[in-house]
C-alpha cells in the first residue's frame, strides 16, 4: 500500500514500506520555567511517531537523541531512509547530516517559509497540541518535565489507539502490524 502526504512539488511525499521516509518538526510548548522544545520524527507509512524527545533547549543534540530514540525502536538499518525536514539550524548542521550519513539515511530539506512542504509533521504538531497540551483539563505546565512526561503517554496513546483517517481508521501500530502480516503470506 502506498500512502501519500501532500507537499511541495520538491519534498518526497510518499512510502511504500516502513523506514522508507520520515518527516519531523520541533514546536514549543509555554510553562512556568520556561519553554519546552519538542520534537517528533514520524514514518509516513504508518503515521507511527518513530522518535521524540522534549528538552529546555532546542540544540542539535535533542535531535540527535530522537534520532537514536527512533533508530533502536525500529531495530533495523536505516539504509536509504529519506529524513524530510524544515530548514532549522538543528536540520542543516554538520552533526546532523554526519549522523544520517552514519546511519545510511539521506537528508531531505523543505523549501523555507512553505508549511506545505513539510505537511505530516505539521499535523502531528497541531494534534499534540490540540489534543494533550490544550486540550481538556491540561495545564497550565509548569515544568519541562511535566510537559515530558505527558508527552511519553500521549506518543504511547498516538501510536497504539488514536484512530488515523488515513490509515482506515486503525492506530498506527496496528496498521504496521496488519502490513506485516499481509507482506508475510
């Protein structure tokens, strides 16, 4: 099965197989210490959240560390994995192109100033947001941690129960687990 993502007539909008192309993106969440940067990395396959991480700062590390989050979660090489971003300093730095090189992945970069470009990212940004950090009976945060801790359940609750249109309405870990199983007979 071949899902598809709406982008700009430059960005890789498609996968056949999971690890084939993630897309990610930072937000911000406010609280009473300061901000909270997070970050996901999402398959485009199966909409599964592969990698987050939420941290007081939003340095080239925190990206690093979701990357590696999302690299043993799916427990395979990364070989010719296209990894689509937005041109933040975190995407364009040598660190960050070192890793992926290391890894087997090819970076990809969305044109500047384009939401469009980097469409999927966006709209997991705008359902965290809207369904945990503002949602009913949230906040205000008051700690980093706080928003951390959230975030772990709500990736665990996104990638095992939330239904997703696109998918035929089952969650994503359930329609990697049906894609599998179809692949094997």
């Amino acid at each position: 099965m071949l899902l598809a993502i709406p982008t700009s007539s430059n960005a890789p909008s498609a996968a056949e197989a999971p690890n084939q192309l993630w897309v990610s993106d930072l937000t911000y969440v406010a609280t009473w210490s300061g901000f909270a940067y997070v970050y996901f990395i999402t398959d485009v396959y199966s909409r599964m959240i592969v990698g987050w991480r939420v941290a007081s700062h939003m340095r080239t590390d925190m990206v690093l560390d979701a990357l590696d989050m999302a690299r043993w979660r799916r427990n395979t090489t990364l070989e010719g994995l296209i990894s689509h971003t937005d041109a933040g300093s975190q995407f364009t730095s040598i660190r960050y192109g070192e890793k992926l090189a290391g890894l087997g992945a090819v970076p990809s970069i969305g044109s500047v100033g384009d939401a469009y470009d980097n469409a999927l990212a966006e709209s997991v940004n705008s359902a965290y947001k809207s369904e945990l950090i503002r949602g009913p009976s949230q906040g205000p945060w008051k700690t980093v941690e706080d928003v951390e801790l959230a975030t772990l359940s709500w990736v665990h609750w996104f990638n095992t129960e939330r239904l997703h249109e696109n998918l035929g309405y089952v969650p994503p870990a359930e329609f990697e687990a049906v894609s599998a199983a179809e692949k094997s007979d």
